[in-house]
C-alpha cells in the first residue's frame, strides 16, 4: 500500500502569516517565522529568503489567494511580485 502525495500541493511549513489591510480587505502572505524578525530587524536583506511563496493570499491557511480585481482595487496592479516589494518597504 503507498500513499498518494498530490505533487501540485505546496505544504507551507514553519509559517508566519503577515497580514496587510489595504482599501478595506486583509491580505496575507506566507512567511518564514526566523526570518520575519530578521527582516524587520534589519538584518535579512533578501525578500525572496523572508518569503515562502511569491502570492498574495485572502487566507493562507485554506490557500485562497487573492482576486485579481481585489488586488488592482486595492494596490493598483495585478502584479503579486510588485505587490509583495512595494509592502514590504
């Protein structure tokens, strides 16, 4: 008997969620918990080391991430890349 791992699923391990309010809606976005204080800090420089994927959840427990029209509502741009540097500045 073996067991079947869907090879489509990300497991989001050792998570922090940060969460952001813009235009009225919350998003979130998946982070490394050791690394959230190091960039806060300071001391981490590297986004893409801070980040465990590069979306822009509703909620990041169940996966939903964010509509297209929700994030040029409330960011300007669909672009989740640019969303994620822009916020964390």
């Amino acid at each position: 008997m073996s067991i079947f791992t869907p090879t489509n699923q990300i497991r989001l391990t050792n998570v922090a969620v940060v969460r952001m309010k813009r235009a009225g809606k919350r998003f979130e976005i998946a982070c490394y918990k050791n690394k959230v204080v190091g960039w806060r800090s300071g001391v981490e420089k590297d986004l893409d080391e801070v980040l465990q994927t590069h979306s822009v959840f509703v909620n990041v427990s169940k996966g939903q991430v964010a509509k297209k029209e929700d994030l040029i509502s409330a960011f300007g741009t669909d672009d989740q890349t640019e969303i994620l540097y822009f916020e964390s500045k």
